[in-house]
C-alpha cells in the first residue's frame, strides 16, 4: 500500500497543478487562436480548403520536431483531431468507408480525418465508390492491400473503371483479438470471422481453437454482432468492435505476423499536390509478347524513378482490348516532379493503355 504524500510533497503537487491548470488555459487559447486562422483562410480560399498535402507537411514537420516526452504517434493524433476539428468549422467533410461501424476501415477513416467528419459505412467497395462519384459523399475509404494476404482485387478493378482518384493512404497495423460474451472459452462452440482474418491467424487457431467451427461472415464487425448475441460463440475482430458490442477481449493480438499490416486508399475526385514525399499510382496495360514487362520497366529506370508496387489483375476486356492483364505500379515521386512526369510520358508511347490513379502523400506508419 502507498504511503500518503508528505506535507512537502503535497505542497508540490498543489504547484504541479497549478502549473498544469496554467498551461490547459495556454493550450486552449492557442488552439482557439489557431481555429480563427484556419477560418481566414476558408475566406480567403472560397472553396475546398482540405488540403492532403498541407496537413501531411504539417504532421510531418510536428513529428520531427517533437522532442518528447508524448510518442511521435501521438503527437500526430493530437494534432490530426486538431486539424479535423478546426476543418469541420469551416467544410464539415462526409466519408464514406467499407462497412459496417466497428470495422478497420472505419478505423483508419478515423486515423486520416480525425473524429470531426460524418463517418457513413457502406456495405461493399462498389458502394463507396458511387457514394463519392454522386457525390453523396466527399471522401471514400477502401482497403487495398494486407501485408498478409495480398490485394483486395475489388478495389484494384474499380479502380480501373472509376473517374475517381487516390489523395491519400492510411497504413493501420492490424491487431485481431478473441472477442465474447464469455468470460472464458469454457463452452464456446462456434467462431466468426471474416475470412481474411481467418486466414491472417490460422496458425494460432491451429494452436489454440483447433475443433472449434469455424464460420465465416461478411466483416469482422458482423462477427462481432453475430457474437453479441450467443454468449456461447466467439469473434475475431479489433477493438473498435469489442467497444461497440460490449464484448469481453479472450485473447489479444492472435494475428500471425505481429507486423500485420493493411492499405487503405482515400478516394475524390481529386489528387493532392506535391508534399515533399509523395506517391504515384498508376495501371497501364501490357500486350502478350516478348519483353512485355521489360518495357513497363524501363522508363522508370532510364528516369531513375523508383518502384514501390508492381502488381498484376487479369485484363476484364474493358474497351474491347485483347491485353490479357493490367499492372497496377506505384512509384516515389509526385506526377509533377520532372522525373516521374518524364518516365509516365515515355510510358505512354510503349502501352496501349495507362490511366494515372492519383499522386498523393506517403503515409505515416
């Protein structure tokens, strides 16, 4: 048991308070004074004034100039709900994210706007794409990749199809935790789960939930519902979930790869300018012959542009074409620095095809 603070010490918690009070007045002054720049600003623009790379920059310039004690994570969190909070002053934003609540694409919605916008969850990909080109909504959220189990093929065609662009990317590890009723495993007999996450912990449950039935649902958030509601089932899901249906966490952090790690893209129909540390995104076709790959290849590197993605999806025959497959390439670089403007251009004469997804800011990790 502690012992009780001594006079002395009494004495300094009342100034370490008194310091901490002072400092709260400080903080909320400063971050009002911020809100009325940030309003000007909206005057002066007369439009959009979400910028992806100018709150980029920002965070990235808080983070290297944070010289703690808070972690840079969250310095970065501080500051975003900051930022979403003193946007929703002057352009409430509507997002529009693969659903339904509780899922990690409302998480990582909630990690690149902050907690101000309207969060609305659709039920499949295609529906956040057609919010935002209705423009029921002015930003879209969309998985595109697990480090684990590869790319989400859904997001990728769309892509292909779709006028909208990428101005952002959210990098969220991924922690998949046991979820109950239950207090314990003792008379569980069923688990849900997205398959995906099924398949991002099928070692542990090998090791741990060996007989249990397995039973695959439409998201983890549904698994979390389903589980909500038979105390003798359990679910794999994050916290966001376990927090919304009340759920007790079994066992936490059950993935594989404690590196876990999923993509989200952020849709408009518009890019971002140029951050200072920037990708591109782009598809472009590839002809069945000889040396079809080598030529998609050879202008980044004659314009010394570096690759950081190159993925292949079956051609789907859109525009009556008889290529057999598209490439989905990312590389550094904004589409207006010279040498990523350069190499796309020189692309161009070698494909039947290249459509520019969007430049857009590196995400944080």
């Amino acid at each position: 048991m502690a012992a009780d603070p001594t006079k002395q010490e009494q004495e300094e918690l009342g100034r370490l308070r008194a310091g901490i009070d002072a400092l709260d007045d400080d903080v909320l002054r400063l971050i009002n004074e911020r809100a009325r720049l940030a309003h000007r600003i909206g005057e002066i623009k007369h439009g959009n004034i979400y910028r992806p790379e100018r709150e980029a920059q920002v965070l990235r310039r808080l983070a290297e100039a944070n010289a703690g004690p808070l972690p840079e994570g969250a310095v970065r969190h501080i500051f975003r709900e900051i930022m979403s909070s003193c946007l929703a002053l002057e352009q409430p934003l509507r997002i529009a994210y693969l659903g339904p609540a509780g899922t990690f694409s409302e998480s990582a919605a909630k990690k690149h706007f902050g907690s101000a916008p309207t969060l609305t969850p659709c039920t499949a990909i295609d529906d956040v794409f057609r919010a935002v080109e209705s423009g029921n909504a002015d930003y879209g959220v969309v998985p595109v990749e697990n480090s684990t189990e590869g790319a989400i093929g859904r997001t990728l065609d769309l892509l292909v199809s779709s006028p909208l662009q990428i101005c952002g990317e959210v990098n969220l590890r991924i922690h998949q935790n046991l979820l109950s009723k239950a207090e314990s495993l003792a008379g569980i007999a069923k688990l849900y789960s997205h398959a995906q996450s099924l398949a991002q912990c099928h070692e542990w449950l090998n090791r741990n939930l060996a007989t249990l039935q397995r039973v695959p649902v439409a998201s983890n958030a549904e698994a979390a519902r389903m589980a909500s509601e038979d105390a003798a089932s359990c679910a794999i899901a994050g916290e966001a979930a376990a927090k919304l249906y009340d759920l007790n966490l079994l066992a936490t952090s059950i993935e594989d790869d404690p590196n876990n790690t999923t993509r989200f893209l952020v849709l408009a129909t518009h890019d971002a300018g140029p951050s200072g540390q920037d990708r591109t995104s782009f598809v472009c076709s590839a002809q069945n012959k000889p040396g079809a790959v080598h030529d998609l290849l050879t202008p980044l590197k004659q314009h010394g542009v570096s690759m950081t993605k190159f993925e292949s999806r079956p051609a789907r025959g859109f525009g009556g074409s008889r290529w057999e497959y598209v490439f989905f390439i990312d590389v550094e670089g904004h589409r207006f620095d010279p040498r990523v403007a350069a190499a796309l251009e020189d692309l161009r004469g070698r494909v039947g095809f290249l459509k520019e997804l969007g430049s857009y800011p590196c995400a944080s990790q």
